[in-house]
C-alpha cells in the first residue's frame, strides 16, 4: 500500500502569512481605539482653565499639563456617551503646554498663558443692611458697582478685608465688585435694600457749621409745616419759614465753645427733633488748614492723592481730617466718612506737604 505524499509549507509562505496576520492585528487594534483626542483650552482673567474635547464615546483620557519649568500635572476625564469631554482646573500665571491623550494616541499640544491677574485670587462679599463687606487681594483698589454702574472706589486693607456703605435711593439694588486693575475679575452679586427713611413729625436739624464768623444750621420739616423754632443752648435762636421741600436754614453769631441745637415745630418747643452740637472755635483761621482744593476724578483714591501731594500714601488720613476741618467751615467741600470712599466731583482739601 501507497502512503500519502506530504508537501512542506515554504519557510517565506509561512512567513507571509504570520506577517499579514500582525498587520490585521495592528491595524484592528487602531481602529478600536478611534481618531486621537482633541483639546481645547479657554483662560479665564481670575486663572480658570477650561478644557474640552472629543474622544472615542466612553474612553478614559488624561490632560498632561506641562508648566515653563518642566513641572507637570494631569487630569483624569472620560468622554461622555457622544464623545464629548469637559474638565477645568485653576492655575496660577505663566505659560503653559497641554495635550490630551487617550489609548497611546495623543492630541497636538496647545500652548497658553494665565495672566498676572489671576494672582488676585478671588472676591468674597457679604451685606447687612446697607453695610456691604467682604474679602479679595491685599491693598488692591476696587471699583464699586450698584445697579451695573460703577459708582466709586475702594481700597482693600492689609489683611484683604474692605467695606463700605451703600448711598443709594430707596428700594432693592444689585452692588458688585470688582478689582480696578482687571475688572473682569467680579465679586459675587449681592442684593441690598435701602429703606425710605421714617416719616418725621418734628423739625430735624440736618446740618450744623461755623463759617465765616457766622453759625449756620440747616434742617429738614414734615410737609406743611409753616414754621420752624431753633432752641441753642435751652434758649430759643429765633424762626424761619420752610421751602415747599421742608428745607430750612438760620444763620446766627455765637459764642465761642460746644453748643446743643435743637429744633421745634412750636414756639413752646414740644415737638422737638434731634439734638446736634455745634462747635465755634476760638480763631477760625487757625482751625483752617495751610493746602489746596482739589476736586476728585474718577481713578482716584485717598492713598493716591497722599503719594502724589504728601509722598506716601499711609499720610491718606490727614486729607480726610483737613477736608472734614474745612466742611465744617465751608458745606461745598465733602465730608469724608468712610476713608475708602470718595466720589468724583466731590471736593476736597489737600494739606501741605
């Protein structure tokens, strides 16, 4: 009996076959993983990155952020059921590379930079009442926004903090802030209610300054009243007669020394309002202080004005005391309350250096 003949398979036809088999492999193993990641990256003024992408449905990706210096950092995200991928990561400034990769494939790499503003770091705000306070960088000037309009200016303190009151009609307003030097960097909106002020039933001295030799005592009456009495010191000054407003002034020579004013709606002064004291110096011209006028423009802040007229600006508080001297004297300068808060228009005295 014959036996069967066998042929060997050729060493190279082996080989061909093992060869094309591994491409398969390779090449259904690409297309398993799908197209490489892509990457997107958005920077926001306070350092806030924003990353985003697509990516094979489901996958699993890795953002390799590499700072100037070499030092590198990643984010674990996976891609959503359409592919689309989304993660943000705060950073502070300086130029940066990223690249998103995913399954041994990776997308370009996207260079970007976080400014300097990002170092600011963020604003906290609180209110209470018409008081509105919060949180930010130190020594950083603020602008003050009511109702989407800047209104005025401060400067937070050493330790960041900072407050100021809000002058405004009655009703709900919007008050922000934000910083001076990069105003896209914005607090919180935070909403104050300003009520009226109380109906009054008695003459209300608002106002009381020595100016030129002479005291003037300015107030406020309920509508229709037809007069108004002025008490100094328990004896009685003398009367005026109110504007439709209910706006009232008298002017007299006192002597000098503390006085208690007071006003009335009735010559046996029963219907008395609050009771104020008046100061009359002793020498006018020495109470006034040696300077200048100046009327204040937006950008402008007491510690400015210091470094610019005294040459430092912790001298900001001997503005605010000459130009409170001179209002006492002169109503068309401003009383400043609040050393973080002036206005432009407002006028000022500037001390000599």
């Amino acid at each position: 009996m014959t036996g069967q003949r066998k042929f060997p398979i050729p060493y190279d036809y082996f080989k061909s076959i093992v060869t094309l088999f591994l491409i398969l492999l390779i090449l259904l193993a690409w297309h398993g993983s799908g197209p490489p990641p892509t990457l997107s990256v958005a920077v926001d003024p306070d350092g806030s990155v924003t990353y985003s992408g697509s990516a094979k449905p489901g996958r699993q990706l890795s953002i390799n952020v590499v700072d100037a210096h070499g030092k590198s950092s990643k984010i674990k995200v996976l891609a959503d059921d359409a592919g689309n991928w989304l993660a943000s990561k705060r950073l502070p400034p300086g130029s940066y590379t990223a690249f998103a990769a995913a399954s041994g494939r990776r997308s370009p790499p996207v260079t970007f930079k976080v400014p300097a503003s990002a170092a600011l770091g963020e604003i906290s705000i609180r209110s209470k009442e018409n008081l509105v306070a919060g949180k930010a960088a130190p020594n950083q000037p603020l602008l003050v926004i009511v109702d989407g309009s800047v209104v005025g200016k401060i400067t937070t303190a050493k330790d960041g903090t900072w407050s100021f009151s809000v002058n405004a009609e009655p009703g709900d307003h919007i008050v922000q802030v934000a910083y001076a030097t990069a105003p896209t960097i914005v607090s919180p909106q935070v909403t104050v209610e300003i009520k009226p002020a109380p109906a009054t039933h008695s003459a209300q001295i608002e106002r009381a300054f020595y100016k030129n030799g002479r005291v003037f005592i300015q107030g406020k009456a309920p509508a229709g009243a037809r007069h108004v009495f002025v008490w100094v010191d328990g004896a009685l000054l003398g009367s005026c007669t109110p504007a439709a407003d209910g706006s009232w002034q008298i002017s007299a020579s006192l002597p000098p020394g503390k006085h208690q004013v007071w006003a009335s709606l009735d010559e046996e002064g029963k219907s008395v309002g609050k009771r104020s004291v008046l100061e009359v110096p002793k020498n006018s011209h020495s109470n006034t202080p040696r300077g200048r006028e100046y009327i204040v423009k937006e950008g402008d802040w007491l510690s400015k004005l210091a470094q610019k007229y005294l040459g430092s600006t912790s001298r900001y508080a001997e503005i605010r005391r000459a130009t409170n001297a001179k209002a006492v004297q002169d109503p068309s300068f401003a009383t400043i309350e609040d050393d973080n808060l002036i206005f432009p228009g407002e006028k000022i005295w500037i001390p000599a250096r």
